[in-house]
C-alpha cells in the first residue's frame, strides 16, 4: 500500500513536470518563430523576407495605382544650354542654310554641374576725414566675422548630410573634399548643427504648439543609445507636423516633463497602449490596430488559437468597412467584440500563482490580450466610429524609423546635446517635408535667421 503511495506521488509529480515541460516548449518555439508580422520585434529582424504589417485586399494590382502622381521626367522651356545639331554636309556635297532647316525634336540632359565653392570677398576700406581727423572703417555684413569662413549654404549642407542623411563627420569631410576640394574640419561641422539647433528653438515653440492644438495626436518612444546609457526619443506628431525630444526616461516621468506637449492635449492620442499613456485623463484615447493584428497573429501560429483567428478576421473586416456602414452598424460590431472577447476568456488558461513568487498571477500572452482587449474596448474600437482616427500608429512609427538609421550607421550619440541636436533638426527637416518644402532651402533660411514657419 505504502509501495503504490509513492508511486502515485511520483506519477502526479512527472505530470507536473511533463506539463511544466511543454509550456517551456511552446514558449521557446514561439520565440523562434517570432517576427514583426506577429511580434513587437522590429522589420529589420525579419532578413530580406517581409510581410505587410497590414494584409492587402485580394484582387489588388501591382504597380502605380489609378490617381497616383508620377514623377517623370519633364522637358524645360529655358534650358541653361543649347546645342545645335545640325544634319551636315549631304552626299551631293550640297550645305544646307538655316532657312532649309526645320526643328525636328529636342532632347534634354539632366546633369549635375562640376561643383565648386564659390567665394566672396568683402574688402574693408578705411579713411581719415581730412577736416576733424577722426578715422572711418567699412563695416563687414553681419556674421562676416573672420578672414576665411564657410557661407550659411555650406552649413545647411553639412547639417542635412548629418541629420537627415546621417552621414558621420569623418563620411561628411571626405565627401565634401571629394566634391568641393577642401577638407571640412569635423568640428566646424558639429559648429554648424548646434548654430542649427539653436536657429530652430523657436521653430520648435511654434511646432510644439500646434501638435498640441491638433485634433489627432501620434505618440510613441524608442530606445537609444547615449553616452554609453540607455535613453529614450519620444515624438508627438501629426500629418503636418512632427516634435521629437529625448529623455533619460521612457514613461510617465518624461511624458509629464516640460519637453512633453501631453499635459495640455485634450485631442484623440492614438499610441501602442504604454500603460504611461492612460496616466492622462484629459485625452481620448485610440490603440493601435496593428499593432493588435500582430499579437493576434502570434496567437494564432504559435497556439493555433481559435479566437485569435476570428477576432483578427472581425477587426480586419470592421477596418475594411465603409465609416458610413460602421456608424449604422454599431451595436452589432459591439456586440460581437464583446462575444469574442468572452470566447477568447474561455479559451485562454486563467491566472495561476507560481509558487515562491510574489506579485501578480502569472499570464499567457494570450490571456493578457483578452484582458486588455475587454478593458480599453472604446480606444481599441475608436477608429470604427470617428473617422478622424486612423487605424494604426504608423505615423509614429515612420517619424521614429530615421533614428534606428542613424544608430545603425553611428551606432550611438556620444553626448546627450548631441542627442537633442538630432531630435530638433529632425524634427524640424520632417515637418517641412510634410508641407512639401525644399529642406535645403529651408535649412538655408534657418541660418539666415528664419524659415517657412517662422516667416
């Protein structure tokens, strides 16, 4: 009897263990299969293989669609230079005249000039007034301040190849020695982009307050590297606009500091649900919808769960659906959300307490979904009944995609100035593409002293 005792207690012991077994399985085969079509990991994790976030309608064309604006390239009324090509002398030995000539076609070239500096010089004259002896000097134009220096031009330049085309210094001496035939110190580089900075501290104000007076608001935040620490870019930005700053923080510390415009929005916020977000009660909130689509999705290949399919299909369908019939349509797109959510309760395993270990019940990815699926149910359904609320948190997203590049190619940024002289040049150069401005030209006029926003 004693004999079979133990026996049981070995058998419940090693389903135990079995159990524990297989869950540590799944876990590790779905960190295998994980990818940004399924996870928060990043598209550049995939390799060359990459999937939509969205999936495509079917029946879809490939190519330029119906509407889209091509960018071919045009012929010029006033071109710079013109070449006559004239047929020569015929087989008869007969010269034609310009009288028996027509135009036959024209062709243009598009070429790059051979670049080159071009420099001024400003000569000082100075006198003595014959009459009272006092001496008179030629005043030099403003920031004309040393015998040899580069123009405005030459500073824009360099502060775009470093931001915007995140060039390092050393790539962006060489280049300019190869294009120009003068080697460009680093430090008057660096120069260039903190007079850059500071020109745009008030370009900055007026972006910052007109993100905070728009109706819809993109947040998010991404990780990076500065002074050896690990710190954080953050961005509040909309169709026009894009307002980037960095703090040592991620949640509600640096999103209540000053930089942040979130304690006086009162607009829709759309984010990723970073519980930081909901600290602030004055915004409507709307999540993410892709973000959402790649949960369930990891759901699906990694625990073939069944809800997860056909919620996925309900929220694709819902997204797919003319505003119009949505509106009309409420109460039966509610009700099913919520039958679905039940099913998924069903279906995912409850909370359970792990022994030795102190806090909250330990979950399933997929239980805590639900969870968070049945709690913020107006901000996930936010985009289904406005129509000013996108789907997905792309726009923040695309506006925090440059900085990953930079760190891929600088890997870091040694200084925490360094740090926010990137995040306001960018943000400044990424709102003036929004209103399709030459950023050139417009980062020219900074170190002229103005810009199109501040003009």
């Amino acid at each position: 009897m004693e004999r079979m005792t133990n026996v049981e207690e070995e058998n419940v012991f090693l389903k135990a263990e079995n159990k524990a077994l297989n869950e540590r399985v799944l876990e590790l085969e779905a960190r295998l299969s994980s990818n940004s079509n399924n996870s928060s990991k990043p598209p550049s994790s995939d390799g060359y293989r990459k999937k939509p976030a969205l999936p495509k309608m079917k029946g879809g064309k490939q190519g330029g669609q119906k509407g889209h604006k091509g960018r071919t390239l045009q012929q010029v009324e006033n071109p710079d230079e013109i070449i006559y090509c004239d047929p020569g002398t015929c087989g008869c030995g007969h010269t034609f005249s310009e009288d028996e000539m027509v135009l036959s076609e024209t062709r243009q070239v598009f070429d790059i000039p051979k670049p080159k500096l071009e420099i001024t010089e400003y000569q000082i004259y100075k006198t003595i007034c014959p009459v009272c002896g006092l001496v008179h000097k030629g005043v030099a134009p403003e920031g004309v301040n040393a015998p040899t220096q580069y123009g405005n031009s030459v500073k824009a330049y360099v502060s775009l190849l470093n931001v915007q085309f995140k060039l390092p210094f050393k790539k962006i001496q060489l280049l300019f020695g190869d294009l120009f035939g003068y080697s460009i110190n680093e430090s008057t580089i660096y120069s260039a982009t903190q007079q850059c900075y500071k020109n745009l501290a008030k370009s900055e104000e007026i972006i910052k307050k007109r993100v905070a007076e728009s109706q819809v608001v993109h947040a998010d935040e991404t990780g990076l590297r500065v002074a050896g620490k690990l710190h954080w870019l953050h961005t509040a930005t909309t169709l026009l606009d894009t307002y980037l700053f960095v703090h040592e923080k991620r949640g509600g510390i640096a999103l209540k500091s000053d930089k942040s415009i979130l304690d006086r929005y009162t607009g829709w916020l759309i984010h990723d649900c970073w519980s930081s977000y909901f600290g602030f009660k004055k915004v409507k909130h709307a999540l993410c919808g892709a973000h959402i689509i790649r949960e369930l999705e990891g759901l699906i290949e990694n625990s073939k769960s069944k809800w997860a399919n056909v919620f996925q299909m309900f929220l694709l369908n819902v997204y797919h659906m003319p505003h119009e019939q949505r509106v009309k349509r409420r109460r039966s797109i509610v009700e099913k959300y919520r039958f679905l959510c039940a099913m998924g309760e069903k279906e995912e395993p409850h909370p359970k307490k792990s022994p030795h270990r102190r806090g909250r019940n330990k979950r399933t990815k997929g239980r805590n979904l639900v969870e968070r699926l049945l709690r913020e149910q107006d901000a996930v359904l936010a985009f289904a009944f406005n129509n000013e609320v996108p789907f997905t948190n792309n726009l923040a997203e695309r506006d925090l995609r440059p900085a990953k590049v930079k760190q891929k190619i600088s890997n870091c940024f040694r200084t925490f100035t360094g740090a926010e002289i990137y995040a306001r040049i960018e943000g400044f150069v990424s709102t003036a593409r929004k209103h399709n401005r030459n950023v050139f030209s417009e980062l020219c006029d900074t170190f002229n002293g103005y810009n199109f926003i501040t003009k």
